[in-house]
C-alpha cells in the first residue's frame, strides 16, 4: 500500500504563484480554483487506486485506520482530549467483519 499527496496546484508552482496567478480568475467565479482545499491523498495498492480494487467496506475501513494514524501525530496533550465521533460505523462493513 502507498499514499500519494497531491497538493491541489500545479508541482512547478509554488503556493503563492499558483494563488496569484488565478486570482483574478478565482475572483470571476467567486471561489479559490487552487491551494490548500484542493488537495488529495491517493492511496494505491499495487498501481492502482484502492477504490478501484476494495471493497467499500475496506475503503471506509482504511480510512478509519488513516484517521486513526492521523490522531497518533498528535502531541499527548492533545491527544488525551480528542474526540473521535463515529457515525453508522460499519454501515459498509460485510456481516463478518461488521461486529
């Protein structure tokens, strides 16, 4: 399994050109086209996306485990007072690895 970030502008721009660049664009629509908020995580397995090659139940399983990860990068302070909210949690879990 690998994690690919794609950032949400172009890799031979920096985040400021990128902003710049479609500034007055973004304005016309009224709303920014790059940055931050258009980024992605691709995960793979293999070559190819994990949508393409998992069930739903473990793709929201992976991303639960993602989110989980994401949760230990956290300083323990922090940590201690996070709170994880799980809504329908195994909504698309088959009946075996829903209990």
């Amino acid at each position: 399994m690998t994690l690919d970030y794609r950032k949400g502008w172009s890799a031979d721009r920096t985040l400021k050109e990128a902003l710049l660049e479609n500034e007055e664009s973004d304005k016309e629509r009224g709303f920014t086209q790059r940055g931050v908020h258009r980024a992605d995580l691709v995960v793979k397995i293999g070559q190819h996306p994990a949508s393409l090659v998992s069930s739903r139940g473990e793709v929201k399983m992976l991303a639960w485990l993602l989110k989980l990860a994401q949760l230990g990068l956290l300083p323990d302070e922090v940590q201690n007072q996070a709170v994880l909210l799980l809504d329908d949690f195994s909504s698309e879990l088959d009946e075996k690895n829903g209990r």
